[in-house]
C-alpha cells in the first residue's frame, strides 16, 4: 500500500516521512473508528456544548500529535513529482505484486530508476529564479540559483496585530503563512535547506514567520542589519528559534562570499529600522535587480549617489510600493 500510495501523497505534499508507513498502520483505525464518529458527534450534537467541546478537544489534540510526528527527524523532502511521473510510478507500483518474478525484478528496478532521476531534477534545476511570494502582510521573496547552488530568501513576512485580539478572533488552529505558503512551495521545488535567510530590517511584516521557516528549514546563515540583534525584535522573534544557524549583522563593507546579490546598504550600524534595511544589488538571469526592503527615498537617492554606474532592470518596489519610498525621479535617472 505504501508502494503505491507514495507518488500522490508527494506529488499533493512533496515531503515523505520514514515514519509515515508506521504511523498510518495507527492512524488509519483511529481516524475510522475515532475521528469520524466524533465529527459526526459534534455536528449532530450542536445543542450540547460539553460535547462540541469534548469532540472538538479531541480532535485538536490527534492532530497535534501528527503535527508533532510530523517535525520529528526523518522526514525527506522530495519535490513536486511530475504528473507523468506519478502515474508512472503508480502503474509500475502495481506490476511489482504480479506472479511473475522477472515482470516484478524490472518493474522494481524501473520504478527506482524513475524516482531517482525525477527528484534528480527537481533537486539539480537547469534554471534560477526570482520569485516575491502572495505572502499577505509584508514581504517574501525567493533567490535561488541554477541548480540550486545557492537558495536564498529575503524576508519572511508576518501578520501585524493591533491591539488584543478578542476571543472569538483567536483560532485555536491556524498555520502562518510561513509555513502554507514559503516553506511549502520550497518543498515543492526539493528544497529542504536554506542557504542564506536575510532579514532586512526588523519590523514584523517582515520577519514575523522567521519562526515557522527555522522551525521547518535547515537555515544555515541569518543576515540582518547590523545593530539588529541588540533589538528586542530580534531577542523575541529570532533568537529563541535558532538551533545551528549562524547570525551575520551586515553592512556594505561586510560582503557575504557566495551571496548571489551584492550588500548596497546599511552603510553603518543602526537601530535596524527602515532606514537601516539591507539593500541587495546584482544580475539574476541577465537581469539587473534591486531590492531594498523598507528602504525610504533618502536611503535610495544615497545608493544612486554611492553607485552611480547602477542600473535597474527589475525593481522591487520599497516599503510595499508606499510613496515614502521608490523614488521616481531616481529611477528614471
């Protein structure tokens, strides 16, 4: 059964557990005998809270338990598998239970091959790419290069809150963005490792799901700008979710060897504010590209003056597209 049902449980979520096979022999009665009945329970039984409650309990805590399953080591981050490649792999899955011995010796055999060489090419890219993510609130963006060299990502991201939230606005099971959107479409390009995490200032929308990808991600360097981590962001944001990740406050002077793009700004240590967030500069693809986080007008007619032999092909709007930043008379020029 784990032969076959392999290629669609990656091809719809791109990870596979060494665990899974093991916990599905539990999961499975559980969820038929256990699971279901207390839905069913719960919606006919929507006049009594105590069991709404007691079914709803229930239900979190099973699915919490994957969760935690879930983040244990051992899960193998695979990629999005071909459609083709699926149903390929299905259909050979079937010959290895077949009487005859040779017809299950090559389907084994295919079907290994097969899988080899597709997460072969998931993994190993001929192409890069430039990708800012539907995140919502704030900022994400992805860089990684031809075969994956290097795998970079600017910014995470994060829901801003104001204020307390009431109780009927808390949900009591809800995944960030960071996790449904920046580490799952990673996982779909067989990503498990983060070469370069650069946080380019501190405000939350853009490094409020640095958790989630620390959580789910190898992260082997965070760069920020320097004077970040004296910031109490940092200290409660950051900090408490590192593991063997290596911390980088930088400035222009303080370059990063195997960076795809080029450090432009801050020019000296700050308070890690708007004014002080990284600007990246460099080709991609053939394409002269800038971004610059939060970086207000002041901070991009500096840049035009430091460098003037800089040219843009492909901009990443400052501070949201907000008129407070992307100067249009420094960009015409």
């Amino acid at each position: 059964m784990s032969i076959i049902s392999f290629p669609l449980i990656v091809q719809q979520q791109f990870t596979w557990h060494i665990l899974q096979t093991v916990v599905n022999i539990f999961a499975v009665p559980v969820f038929g005998t256990i699971i279901v009945p207390l839905v069913m329970l719960g919606y006919f039984g929507q006049r009594f809270p105590i069991i709404v409650d007691s079914a709803n309990a229930i239900i979190h805590f099973f699915a919490a338990l994957i969760d935690w399953l879930a983040v244990l080591p051992g899960n193998i981050v695979i990629g999005k598998i071909p459609e083709l490649c699926t149903t390929l792999l299905i259909v050979f899955g079937f010959c290895m239970f077949c009487r005859e011995k040779i017809i299950v010796s090559r389907a084994r055999l295919i079907w290994l091959l097969l899988l080899a060489s597709t997460i072969l090419i998931i993994k190993r890219p001929l192409t890069g790419e430039f990708t800012t993510f539907d995140i919502g609130q704030g900022d994400a963006a992805l860089i990684r290069t031809p075969l994956n060299h290097t795998v970079t990502v600017v910014d995470t991201g994060g829901q801003v809150t104001f204020g307390e939230k009431q109780s009927w606005q808390v949900k009591q099971y809800e995944r960030s963005k960071g996790e449904t959107v920046i580490v799952n479409y990673l996982h779909s390009l067989g990503i498990d490792t983060i070469d370069h995490l650069i946080l380019t200032h501190h405000d939350q929308d853009h490094i409020g799901n640095a958790k989630e990808i620390l959580r789910f991600m190898h992260v082997k360097k965070i760069l920020m700008p320097a004077g970040m981590r004296s910031q109490q962001s940092f200290k409660a944001q950051i900090l408490p979710y590192l593991k063997k990740t290596e911390v980088f406050e930088v400035t222009e002077s303080n370059q990063v060897n195997d960076l795809p793009l080029h450090i432009y700004h801050p020019l000296t240590v700050g308070q890690a504010g708007n004014e002080d967030s990284i600007a990246l500069y460099g080709v991609l693809g053939g394409m002269r590209v800038l971004t610059a986080g939060d970086l207000d007008r002041a901070g991009e007619r500096l840049l035009a003056e430091r460098h003037p032999e800089m040219r843009v092909d492909l901009v990443k709007l400052g501070h949201h597209g907000s008129r407070t930043a992307t100067d249009p008379i420094t960009f015409s020029k």
